[in-house]
C-alpha cells in the first residue's frame, strides 16, 4: 500500500486533525503539506493501513476504503441500465404516489429507477393543479426557467413552442439552449381524453451508445462539434453551444442534447467539417427513431412522469382534439435526486446496522434483569407509544440504552463496578444520524435516573435490584444543587419520560412489536 502517491495518501487523511469530524471538510491547504513528503513507516492491523509520516503526522486508513474503485459522480454511462424497449416489456418502473410518501423504500427505488434506467412513473397523484411542484419537492428543488416554475401543456391559441401544439413531437430533450440545462422533468397528467397523445421515451445513451458501436468517427465528431441551441420569444432569447453528445475526460457518454427544433447554424472554417456532422447528424437521429429504441405508453390522470433530461428523449404523438389532453411539468436538478437517494441509502444502512444490534448483541443479558437488551428497549419503547409519546421520545426509549453496544467499556463493565457512560457513547453515536431531540434524552436517561431519586419520594423504592446497583456504580442521587442544575437543562423534561418508560421495561414475556415496527419511525426523524 505504501507505494501509493503520499500527497495522495495524505491529503485523503481521515483523522480530526486534518478533517472536521461534523462534516468530513478538509481543515488544510494542499500547499499546507511540506515540500518532500515522505512514508517513514506503515504496518496493516484490524483492517486498516496505519501511516507514520516523515513530519511525524500519524493516519489511518480503511484497506477497504483503499481497495475501492473510482465510482465517478454516476451521471456518466457507467453503471447506468442501458436500454431498448423490449427491455420494458413487464412493466415500466412505477409506484404508488401514497406509498413513495410512506415508504422510504420505496421512494429510494423510484428514485434508483430515475437514476439507472433515465424514469419512473409515479401512479396515484392528485389530478389537481401544482402537483407536480409537490413531486419535485419530495426529493428536491424546483427549477424555475422562463416558463415558470411550472408549464402547461396543452394546445395554446398562441403558442411559443410545438409542445403546445397537437402535432406530434419526435424523440427530444429539453431546454438545450440552457447553460445549465435542467436535468431532470417532470409531467403530471391532469386530463387525457383525447385520441392519440401518447408518450415515448428513447434512451438517448444506448443510442449514442450504438452510434460508437456501429460508426465509430461519426459518434467522435458528435462529440467535439459545438451546436448552436437557440430560443427566441418577445421576453426571451437563449443560446448554448454545446455537443449533441457530451462527454466525460474519459470519453464516457454524460449527456444528450437532441432538439431539431432549437439547433441554430452550425457554422465551421472547413465545408467538409459541416458535410461530417451533418452525415453523423443524420445517422443519430436515424438510430433515436428505431422501433426498438421507442417506449410508448399513455399517461392517465394522476400518472407523473420523472425522467433523466440530459439522457432520455422524450416524445409525443399527434393528438385529435376531440377531447382535453392537459398535462402539468416542471424542471428539477439529478444533483438534488442523487443527493436525496444517497441520504435515503445512508439512511437505510444506519437503520440495518442499529437493527442487527437488537438481533445480534441485543439477544443478550440485560445486566441483571429478567429480559434482554432488545426486549427491555423495545418495551421501553412499546410504553412511550401506548402513553401518546412525540415520535422522537419513542425513538429515544427505544435507543435509550444503544450504548451498552458501544465504546471501550461494554455493559457487563457497568454490573461490574465501573460506569461504562453508556448514555454519552450512546448519544453520540445516535448524533450521526438523529437530532438533539432523540439525543439528548438518550444521553441525560442516566442522570434522570440519578434526578428522580434525589427529588420524587418513592421512587428509589420503585427500582429493580439491578437498577439500583447501578444508581451507586453511577454516582447515586443527585444532591440539591445537581438536582436544581438537571431540571434546568432542555431535555431535562424529555430525559424523566424516557427515565421512566425505562423502569417499566423490565417485563419478563411482555408481547412488543419488533424493531421493524419503529423502523419508519427512525427513518423519518433521521437527519
């Protein structure tokens, strides 16, 4: 491993001196590291390579984290679903609009399907005006254009674009003449009583994709010829020079652009460089219009369609108007869905690994008691939620003792005389993914305990033989000043109600649901 660039490797250094721990940015120039950096020593152990540097920093590295390829942003062709129609043939990717809301697992395979396969169709949405603003927002932000943050398509007496027309539309992408182009639209069908009107969609990457298969040099001059996008209305002109086909520094497809509407003249020093995209032109859009590359299904009211405008063309056929073809849209940005889905992702591997927890280490003894350590939070829990509880107080009862997994000291530490802290480990663990809301209670539980003998008569009598072994190890009731100094702290309030569920939760067989229950709980108050 040590073979590796050290600016590099250092530069890439994990630890809080060179990274801020809250949020993983660098806390150093590049021009901060010494001239003639150098390893003066590494060794590998608990799967990590561990540096010693020639200035006497110390790092350590991950060997998986090492070992990983470069994914890339995946905006690229890599890693994408490339595909034909017949590709389809079950069905499109879909969901229902109540369950994409409910069901983060679901909302991260409508947004996975957007990301890999350019769509998805979300079923079930209100057939109400500004809908589609809310679909936008359930992942991200609205992009608003010279159109507004929404537009109406349906056929305009005065229409400034085709789209607003009934003719049919060919396969195309959007707002070409854009720097940047919204990335992503959305098209929510109000009404489609109308003959014809039904969508297509072209997978603009498999078709450039083909168009390298089959002509190698037309598919390069795509690529490095700029097309003047133009659009023009009384309050708006536009233009963006860019390729039909973009791609990244390593020659991967990144985007489409493909209007026939908006080119402008392509203008070029050498005729023979204008017959060489004109020839490359012609064979592309040839390719885009194969039967085989053309998906096409109707839109019905409530149906919203969420596709990939820098890779899929979409397209329309020509309409009769002997009915009401309107369907609403908007612009989005991939950075917002990308960054949605990550989250929703982070999310779900946090969740798996605080599940594996109650089944693993959770099975075990709960210092003393009559139930597990799963048993006795998921009662913990069960109480907060049949007493009416806020969703983060019954988050808190449920990790309230999360703790006990973690740290140097484990719990049996804490039957054995020393005060493993677990409601400090805890807390700060949870603080990766929850708010001081679930936090706090988790963290002051102990001291709660500590508050409510000092001040409640009657409640040191209340606790187990094991709970009151700890109180001592813990540092036993509070004195009046400690006690006065607790009640005034934000969570204090919070804190006692967790304390309290806390105790009842010592029931040897007491029916509770499963962690699976609270686990769109935990989802939805995660940060």
């Amino acid at each position: 491993m040590t073979e590796l660039p050290p600016y590099w490797l250092r530069d890439n250094c994990p630890c809080a001196e060179c990274r801020d721990p809250r949020n993983g940015q660098k806390l150093f120039q590049i021009d901060d590291l010494p001239e003639g950096l150098a390893v003066a020593g590494s060794t590998e152990a608990d799967g990590h390579l561990e540096v010693l540097w020639s200035d006497g920093h110390r790092s350590r590295y991950p060997l998986e984290w090492l070992d990983r390829a470069d994914e890339g942003d995946g905006r690229t062709e890599r890693g994408k679903r490339l595909w034909t129609a017949a590709d389809f043939a079950p069905g499109i990717p879909r969901a229902r609009w109540e369950d994409y809301l409910a069901d983060p697992a679901e909302q991260a395979a409508v947004l996975a399907a957007v990301r890999d396969s350019g769509f998805a169709v979300l079923r079930g949405v209100p057939a109400v005006e500004r809908q589609v603003l809310r679909v936008a927002e359930s992942f991200g932000y609205v992009r608003v254009t010279n159109y507004g943050e929404l537009f109406d398509v349906r056929v305009e007496p005065d229409p400034n674009n085709l789209a607003f027309t009934s003719v049919a539309i060919a396969p195309h992408t959007d707002n070409p003449y854009r720097d940047p182009v919204p990335t992503l639209q959305l098209l929510h069908c109000l009404e489609n009583s109308a003959t014809g009107g039904d969508s297509g969609l072209v997978d603009g990457f498999k078709a450039a994709a083909i168009l390298r298969e089959e002509a190698p040099d037309a598919f390069e001059v795509l690529t490095r010829t700029p097309v003047p996008f133009v659009f023009r209305d009384r309050r708006t002109e536009l233009r963006a020079d860019r390729p039909l086909i973009g791609v990244d520094p390593r020659g991967r497809i990144r985007e489409v652009r493909f209007n026939n509407r908006s080119i402008g003249t392509v203008r070029a020093d050498d005729p023979k460089d204008l017959d060489a995209f004109y020839a490359a032109y012609r064979r592309f859009a040839a390719i885009t219009l194969r039967p085989e590359l053309q998906l096409t299904f109707r839109l019905g009211p409530g149906d919203c369609l969420v596709f990939d405008n820098t890779r899929l063309m979409h397209a329309r056929t020509a309409f009769q108007q002997d009915g009401h073809r309107h369907l609403q849209g908007c612009y989005a940005d991939l950075d917002s869905l990308n960054s949605t889905l990550a989250v929703l992702h982070r999310r779900a591997a946090a969740l798996d690994a605080i599940a594996a927890l109650f089944a693993g280490e959770g099975a075990g003894e709960y210092l003393g008691e009559e139930v597990t350590m799963a048993e006795h939070m998921l009662q913990a829990a069960a109480a907060a939620e049949a007493a009416g509880a806020p969703e983060h107080l019954v988050a808190a009862a449920l990790l309230h003792d999360i703790g006990h997994f973690h740290g140097a000291l484990h719990g049996r530490d804490l039957m054995e005389g020393q005060d493993n802290r677990h409601s400090d480990s805890g807390a700060d663990w949870l603080a990766r993914w929850f708010g001081p809301e679930v936090t706090e209670p988790v963290r002051l539980h102990v001291a709660a305990k500590r508050y409510l003998c000092a001040v409640e008569p009657g409640y040191r009598e209340q606790l187990s033989e094991a709970s009151e072994y700890t109180l001592s190890v813990q540092g036993g009731p509070m004195d009046e000043r400690q006690a006065a100094a607790f009640a005034e702290l934000p969570g204090a309030r919070d804190a006692v109600a967790v304390r309290r569920w806390d105790e009842q939760a010592k029931v040897a067989g007491a029916p509770t649901p499963g962690f699976e229950h609270y686990r769109p709980l935990l989802a939805a108050l995660m940060r």
